[in-house]
C-alpha cells in the first residue's frame, strides 16, 4: 500500500514536471507566483491574505495541469483538424484565463493597502541590493520561461 502511494505521488510529480518543461504558460504561473510571494513578503500580507493567495495559486495551475492534460489527450485521438477537438482545447485554455484574470483581479483587492505599497516602495529606494535581487530575478525568470522548446 505505501509503496502505490509513493508511486502515486512520483507519478503526479511527473506530471508536474512534464507541463513545467513543455508548457510555457505553465511556467509564466510560475514566475507570477514567485513574484507575487516575494511582494507578499515584503508588503507583509496578514497569514488570511497569503491563505487566499495560495488558494488562487492552486486554483491557476490546476486550471493549466488541466488544460494541458486536455490537449495532450486530443493530440493523441485526433490526427487532422477537428473542429471539436479545438473547441475543446480553446474552452479548456478559457478556463486558465479566466482563473488568471480572477486572480489578478484578487491581487488587486488584496494589494491596495497604500501602506504596504509604501514600503515596497522604500525598500526599492534605500536598498540597491533589493533592486540587484529584482533585476537577477527577472532575467532568471525570462530563462526560465522562454529557455525551454518544445
């Protein structure tokens, strides 16, 4: 029994890991959502606000898991144009968007303490070494999205 749990678990990690090498979306979540805890952080969300901030984050990559396991099952059923077989997919990828703008729209009800933005704010003004850090974690993160073809 334990030993089919952790194949269960290898198995999901698998999964995880193929959309993260193969989907770049996938790895656009991904950066945001570093981003977005690394603000969290910094503006000092209360332990109420970063639990919601996890649920949207799970919510937005179970809609891209989902999406991508969608299109990688009509790719193997269908070989020429199908017109369902794009619906399908173009419905599934509405679902990761709606759940993408839903969640900005979150962020945005979550982050407009004008205090919070200020010391976000200060900390990029009078430490050059968060300003380092921004700009080492932005070219990291465009590797990471765009470093990776299909």
């Amino acid at each position: 029994m334990l030993k089919s749990l952790i194949i269960s678990f290898k198995n999901a990690i698998r999964g995880i890991v193929i959309c993260i090498k193969n989907e770049r979306n996938f790895r656009i979540h991904i950066v945001a959502i570093i981003f977005v805890l690394c603000f969290s952080i910094i503006y000092e969300l209360t332990l109420a606000k970063l639990a919601i901030i996890f649920a949207v984050f799970s919510l937005v990559l179970f809609a891209e898991l989902i999406n991508s396991a969608i299109e990688e099952i009509l790719n193997i059923h269908v070989d020429c144009y199908n017109i369902y077989a794009r619906n399908a997919k173009d419905i599934a990828a509405g679902a990761v968007l709606v759940t993408a703008i839903f969640s900005v729209v979150i962020a945005v009800l979550l982050f407009r303490d004008e205090q919070g933005w200020q010391r976000v704010i200060n900390l990029f003004i009078f430490n050059s070494f968060t300003i380092i850090i921004f700009v080492c974690l932005t070219a990291l993160s465009v590797i990471f999205i765009i470093g990776k073809k299909k």
